[in-house]
C-alpha cells in the first residue's frame, strides 16, 4: 500500500519514483508513456461530447501504463487526473482487474473507496463484446 501522497504539484516526481519500465529507460520513452494519460483524457473527452468510444484504444493505453507503474500507483495516477471522469474509466480498470477497493492520499483526500465510484452503462456493455 502506497502512503505517498500524489499532488498536480508532485506529479512528474511521483511518476518518475514509480516507473518500472526497464525495458526502456530513456526520457524520451518515459514522457511518450506519460502522455498515453493525455491520450485516454482525449478519448474519454471525445466519448463524453459526442458518444465515440474508442475501448481497445484505451484499454491499450491502460495496459501499458499499468505495466510501466503496476496497478496501485496507475490507479492513483488515473484518480489525480480523472477525479470527475472515473465512472467511464472504472470499466476499464475492472476489465483488467487492477483496480484496489482503496486509493490512499491523492491530493487532499486520505482514503478512496473505489467501490463508490459508478459506472457508466454503456462502457459497460461495449467491454462485454471484447
């Protein structure tokens, strides 16, 4: 369990401390593994506005993240940068079995039970198909 706590302000550190990509360990390779959070923010964006969802796509991008952080500290980074967004991302994190049932210290809350957060139907059914 991860006590560290995860702020906008100590983002870049936070991840850098828990990268575990060993296969590549440029900076280069570690800011393209960054921005794949940019890229599921983008397609959750698209999704929400006008209902196209890309699910490989993003479930990709969850894969990869979680190997390059492991799931406790994806789940913490995802929470920081998707707070008002996790019920289209819960799907996703539930597919892949690494969400925990808590999230510790993410900007000024101690504990998160993930278990509160909804889930959005459609997602839901569109993962089913996969």
């Amino acid at each position: 369990m991860n006590k560290e706590k995860l702020t906008e302000d100590n983002f870049i550190l936070f991840c850098a401390k828990h990268y575990i990509n060993v296969k590549y360990v440029s900076t280069e390779d570690f800011v393209e593994d960054i921005n794949r959070i940019k890229y599921i923010k983008k397609l959750i964006t698209r999704y929400i506005e006008n209902g196209d969802l890309k699910e490989r796509l993003i479930l990709n991008h969850i894969i990869i993240l979680n190997n390059c952080f492991g799931p406790e500290i994806l789940c913490k980074i995802l929470y920081l940068k998707f707070k008002d967004q996790m019920k289209y991302l819960k799907p996703f994190l539930v597919l892949s079995s690494i969400l925990p049932d808590k999230i510790y210290n993410v900007n000024d809350q101690e504990t998160i039970y993930t278990g509160e957060t909804e889930m959005d139907t459609n997602i839901i059914e569109k993962l089913r198909k996969i």
